[in-house]
C-alpha cells in the first residue's frame, strides 16, 4: 500500500515552532537525534524515516512526488500546518520539490548539501554499485565498515548507527535497515535536471566543501529564483556534514532558524 505512514521519530519540545529534518540516502532519521537534541531542543523536531528507509514501509514507488506525498499526509497526521524544513543529500532534493509543490507548509528551508541535479554518468555508477547491497558476520564487521565510510563520526554516532540502523536478514547475516531497490531508484531520481526552491520560501544552502556535490548551475538558478532570500554557508566537512562537524552543523541550525524570518 502506498497511502501507510511513515514513521516518525519525535525529539525535542512539544511547544514551538515544528522543525521537520530529512536524512539523506539509505540513512533514517534518527541520525538527527544529536543535532535535536543538542541544537534544537526547545522546537518539537520531526525526523521521518524515507519511504524504503528505516522503518517505514518500503514498498514502491521510490518517486520524488511520493516522498513528497508522504511527507505532506505526515505533516497532516502530525497536526502541522507550516514547518522549518532541513534536508540533507536527497532529503535536500525532496525538501525543495515539497517546498515547490506546497509553499505555504514550508516556513524557511535548509539545504545540507543537497544531492540534487548530480551527473547521470555518476549517478548510473553509484546506483548500478547499489544492486548488490552488503552484509555482515557480525557488529564488529558492520561497525568497521561504517567507521571506514565516517571517519570523523563520534564513537557514540557509530554505537547510535549501529543499534538503530542494523537488523538481521532471513539469512542470519547482518545488513543496514534500508531497501536496495529504493536506492537504485534514488540515484535516478537525483539524476533529474535540477530545480530551484520557490520564490518567497527563505532558503539557507549549506556546501561542504569536501564533498564537490552541489553543482554550479544549481547556485545560480537559486540565486536567481529566490535573490535576498537566499543565503549560503561553507562547512569544511564531508559531504556528512551533519555527522563531521556536528557542532559547526548544529550551531548553524540553530542561530538560522532561531532568527527571525529567514534567520535574519
């Protein structure tokens, strides 16, 4: 069925302004719990696990305006008119088509960098090395493996990923709690000519800059669209920014949507 909820992890103050926090690729949203709890503890924060991702379902479609629909029937269950709205990677493209397709529901928009627009050469490669998904013998095997892609990560991140993200196949083998397929599909979906954010919704694009993941011609087509709306901040940081540098991340989150109307 593609009208079932997605799940929701909750952190934060019920009171407030809502911030909802999108993860990125085979990621899930309690990977925002850190920077909730830590920066953003006096806002209610919804961080959803991705149709395929975590624990909601995962069954097709794996579509951009699915996601998009789910989220928006999510903002309905939760009893949230307007949200601030933080995306990081493909949650970053998902972010800018819900603030697209319902700009009123968006209040001021986060782009952690965004995965949006990427070069079809690279995106075919990064889904085709997707098909296969791997697995582990055991914790340690799946801990190494994580530590070796996050280098920086905290070791409590890593003892969060693995108690959240992990789960047992029906061969006894250890694999991250994601859908391969949906994947796949992603990398496609990222590989659409990228659009701009609308006009109106204040919009903060953050680049890591190690990452060489946002495109040129999307900056432009953002600076063009949304002209004083925008604002935009380096973090040296690899393309987990949010798990890098999570400090340097949080505080910005913070300061930005503690602001007034843009963060300003």
């Amino acid at each position: 069925m593609t009208d079932a909820a997605v799940h929701v992890h909750r952190y934060g103050d019920t009171a407030g302004d809502p911030v909802v926090m999108l993860h990125g690729i085979a990621g899930h949203g309690a990977r925002w719990r850190r920077t909730a709890e830590r920066y953003l503890a006096d806002r209610p924060v919804i961080a959803p696990d991705l149709r395929g991702h975590g624990r909601s379902p995962h069954e097709p479609p794996w579509t951009v305006e699915q996601h998009v629909a789910d989220l928006l029937a999510m903002l309905d269950l939760e009893g949230v008119d307007q949200a601030d709205l933080v995306g990081h990677s493909y949650g970053g493209m998902i972010a800018v088509h819900l603030a697209r397709a319902a700009p009123r529901r968006v209040r001021r928009l986060v782009l952690l960098d965004p995965a949006i627009g990427l070069d079809p050469a690279k995106a075919a490669g990064e889904a085709r090395a997707n098909m296969a998904p791997v697995s582990f013998g055991d914790v340690a095997e799946a801990r190494a493996a994580r530590r070796a892609r996050w280098p920086e990560a905290s070791d409590e991140t890593l003892d969060d990923e693995i108690t959240e993200h992990l789960q047992h196949g029906a061969d006894g083998r250890l694999r991250w709690r994601y859908e391969p397929a949906a994947i796949v599909a992603a990398y496609s979906e990222m590989a659409r000519p990228h659009v701009p954010p609308p006009a109106g919704v204040p919009t903060h694009l953050v680049i890591a800059t190690q990452a060489d993941l946002v495109r040129p011609e999307f900056v432009v087509d953002c600076r063009t669209a949304l002209g004083p709306d925008l604002a935009i901040s380096e973090i040296e940081a690899g393309h987990m920014l949010y798990i890098d540098r999570l400090d340097e991340t949080g505080a910005l989150l913070s300061a930005w949507l503690g602001g007034g109307a843009g963060g300003r």
